[in-house]
C-alpha cells in the first residue's frame, strides 16, 4: 500500500555545486518541486493486490523525481493496528483446570488410604470403630461450624446466648449415646441397658428444657430476630445429627454384626463411582445434571460412574468378603446400583448447603477435597442401606 508522506524539508545537506546558486531561491524552487510525493516504507507484508501492508516506520533517504537523494530530517511512524490475543477455547482451559485438580486430589487420597489400611490392619474392627467417633466428631463441626461462620459474616447477634456452644455439644453427647455408643460407656459403669436408655432420655428432656429456658431469659428490641437466629441453630444442629451422625453410626453396627469386609467393600464402591465421575466428566462431561446446585456435575459423568461401579462390584466384593456365601456376586450388584443412583445425592445436598452458606468447602482438613464432610457425604447415605439390606437379606440366605 502507497502511503502519501508530507514532508518539509526543513534542512538540506547541499553539494558544492549549489553553492554557486542562492540558499533561498534554490529552497523556494525546491519546495515547490518536492512538496509532496509518494512514500514507500519498508517492511511489511504484501498481498495478492501488490499493496504493502507496513508494520514499522521508515528512517531513510528521500528520492525526488529529478532523482536526487536528500536527506530528510522527518520520520514517518507508521503503526499497525494492534492484534487482538486469541483466547484459549473455553472448553479446553476448563478440562486443563479439572486435570490439574485431579492431579492435587490423587496424592493426599493415595495417602489417606494408606494410612487407613494399615490402620486396620493393626487395629482390625476397633480401630475402625474409633476411626467412625472421630469422623462423626468433624462430620458434626464441620456442618454447623458452616451456619455458624455466615451468620458472623452477616453480623449476626447469636453471640447474646452464651449458653449455645454448651448446648450445641449436649445435642451432640446425647445424640452419640442415643445412636449406640451406649454400649461402649456400658463397658466401663455398672448400670444395665434399661438404666442407661432412661439416663439418655433424661438427657434429652434436659436438652428441650434448657433450650426453652434459654429463649423465655431472652429480651431486648432485636428478641425476635434472636429467636430465629437461635432456632436456626438449633435445626442445623439436630439436622447434622440425624443426617451425618445418625446415619453413620449404622457403619458401627454393620462391624460389630457382619464383619469389617462389609464396611469396606460399599466404602469402596464409593470411591470408585465418586472418582470414576470425576474422570468420565472430565473426558466426556458436556451436560450439567444439577446445574443450580453442583455446576460441576453433568450428565455423563454420573452414567459413565455408574456404569463403571457396576461393572467392578462382583470383583471388587470377591477381595473384601472371605465367606463363600452365595449369590455374593448378586449382593455386590444390588449395593452397587444404590451407590450408583442414591449416594451421590449425598453430595448434591451437601453442595446445597455450601451453596447457601457461601462456602466454597466444609473444611480444610483434606487437601484438595475440602473437610470430611465433603469427602464422606456420600458414604453415610450409604452405611443404613448396606446394613437394612445385609439385615434382610443376606443373613437370611447366610
């Protein structure tokens, strides 16, 4: 492309030859040949027209049309217009991200796992056992600590009751008690089974009696908005227990009645449908299943985890149960479709009350997956279901 330069020239290096001539007329007559003329810079690109597309500036000697060089003192800069970045796809910068995740996930799991399995090799079902308290213990923390630090966000005034964090672990003693730890305590205290029921009734009778107490001493022009505020609470904190607390606690009863083995293998299924979810949505994930409440899920990711669950159960059931029971095969099938189509709702709960709480995860205490609720929320969904179905079926073929 030509590009018409206006240049004046404001000084010239004149030959000896002018010097016979007179500086002002040779500059007039000069100014008016070689007021304008075409400019070719170099550099550039050229296309199929012939014209120059410039990408620089040019610094060099002017060449009039009676083909003398002058040296002229004006630069042109000529600048291209600026390119516009090319943005990554947005499909690939997401599959890189969840690769990178997936790389942070692997090792702290690798490690937890073997810090389990040499746990209960060592300890065999008492370890587990303690293993469950000190889960249900965070399970319980982690939920209500969530409620707890978006009410501090919003200001709350929940901190006038003194009494809630004596209260909130009242709930939770009880509670343990209640759900068969009663027979662990009974171990070291003389008192029968029907001495110690009375007792944790009496426990939670103190409970309702302490809590209604606690909102009559209320008063001020904020009571009632401390009266939600402590009721919702309240529910957070019963609801943890019945969910996390309660439903775990049949982990405890599958032990003690059936064996480790049947702890383990549905722990196992688990782990292979939650990773399996992760890997299929990762490669394949083009759908979102619940969009408002787990982005990150979609719909092939659950199908290709479930179908992957199934297909390991019969082999994977083999490893954990060393009784030659029959129709095992049938069993691992039946416990894999429930972790495939229900535990996973487990999760998406949990991600409604992240989602609802402003919470990014339940905890730290796991790098890479959160706290221990978000990495056993799908199991105790599936500890009562694997303890119902051994209860009325598999010991009845046993």
């Amino acid at each position: 492309m030509k590009i018409a330069a206006s240049i004046t020239i404001l000084s010239l290096q004149l030959p000896s030859v002018f010097s016979k001539r007179s500086s002002s007329n040779f500059l007039t007559s000069r100014s008016k040949a070689l007021c304008t003329h075409p400019l070719k810079l170099r550099g550039g690109q050229q296309d199929d027209a012939g014209d120059v597309t410039p990408t620089g500036s040019y610094h060099g000697k002017y060449i009039s049309p009676q083909g003398e060089q002058l040296e002229a003192t004006t630069t042109v800069e000529v600048t291209s217009p600026p390119s516009t970045p090319v943005a990554p796809l947005a499909s690939a910068t997401s599959t890189s991200s969840k690769l990178s995740n997936l790389q942070e996930r692997t090792g702290p799991a690798v490690l937890m796992l073997g810090a389990t399995f040499l746990l209960l090799k060592y300890t065999g079902n008492k370890g587990l056992i303690g293993l469950i308290l000190l889960m249900q213990l965070g399970l319980y923390a982690e939920s209500t600590g969530v409620v707890e630090a978006f009410q501090v966000k919003r200001e709350s005034s929940i901190d006038k009751i003194k009494s809630y964090p004596l209260q909130k672990w009242w709930w939770f003693t009880t509670a343990m008690l209640f759900s068969g730890r009663r027979d662990l305590i009974m171990q070291h205290i003389a008192l029968t089974v029907d001495q110690m029921n009375i007792f944790i009734f009496c426990m939670s009778a103190a409970s309702l009696v302490g809590a209604v107490i606690q909102l009559a001493m209320l008063s001020g022009p904020d009571t009632e908005d401390l009266y939600r505020e402590y009721l919702s609470k309240l529910a957070c904190c019963h609801f943890s227990l019945l969910f996390l607390v309660g439903q775990s606690s049949f982990w405890i009863k599958t032990v003690q009645e059936y064996g480790l083995g049947w702890v383990l293998f549905p722990a196992l299924l688990v782990i292979v449908n939650d990773t399996m979810a992760y890997v299929f949505g990762v490669l394949m994930g083009k759908h979102k299943l619940i969009p408002k409440l787990s982005p990150k899920k979609t719909v092939e990711g659950f199908v290709g985890a479930g179908l992957s669950t199934v297909i390991v159960a019969s082999p994977l059931v083999k490893r954990c149960i060393s009784n030659d029971i029959p129709n095992l095969g049938r069993h691992a099938v039946i416990l894999a479709a429930y972790v495939s189509l229900v535990s996973p709702f487990g999760g998406f709960l949990a991600s409604a009350v992240k989602r609802a709480h402003g919470a990014k995860d339940f905890g730290a205490l796991i790098p890479g997956h959160g706290g221990v609720v978000d990495r056993f929320d799908c199991q105790v969904v599936t500890a009562p279901f694997v303890y119902l179905y051994l209860k009325n079926f598999y010991s009845v073929e046993s």
